[in-house]
C-alpha cells in the first residue's frame, strides 16, 4: 500500500465516521471508527522515503474531515450532557442567574 492509498482509504473511513454520527447509527459509528484506526496503523507502518505526488493534499483532507468529525463528537457530548442536565432537574445547565457555575457535592 502506498501513502496516497493509505489516505484515500481513511478518508473514506471518516467520511462513513462522519455519515454514521449523523444518522446516529452507533453500529455504523463504531465500525468506521475501527477500521480507521487499523487504516491509521497501517498507514503508520509504511517507510519513509519519498512522498507521492498529491498525498500532502489528501492528507490535508483527512485532516479537514478529522476535525469536522471532532465537531460532530463534540456537538453529540453537548446534547447528551444537556439532557442529562434536564433529567436531573437542572435545565440551566449548571449556571445560575448570577453567573456562577452551581457548585456540586
């Protein structure tokens, strides 16, 4: 395998990653997540030496979509804690009327 398909294939992997976390599909989420991980291993184990023509491009795909995963996380963490807040009879979300984060035992 080669860089450049290396990094074709994790960026197809988060793209799946990324469809899955909208769709909320955990089944799909954790299969894509997997399999990046062994792409990134793998990709990982490849020698050094010169670099292909276009694999800092795709690298700085993988990137882009890397992060854009992260913000998706990040949004779905939001929302659960959210929730939570609200089951547990704190719709605030921890803050006060005065501005200070309420304090917990």
């Amino acid at each position: 395998m080669t860089r450049r398909d290396g990094l074709i294939k994790v960026i197809d992997l988060l793209h799946a990653e990324i469809a899955a976390m909208k769709s909320s599909d955990v089944d799909a989420l954790d299969k894509a997540t997997n399999a990046k991980l062994a792409a990134l291993n793998e990709l990982a184990a490849i020698d050094g030496g010169m670099l292909e023509p276009g694999v800092r491009e795709l690298a700085e795909e993988a990137h882009r979509l890397n992060e854009t995963a992260r913000i998706y996380c990040n949004l779905m963490a939001a929302n659960v804690r959210r929730r939570l807040q609200i089951l547990a009879g704190d719709a605030a979300g921890g803050y006060r009327a005065n501005g200070h984060l309420a304090a917990y035992a």
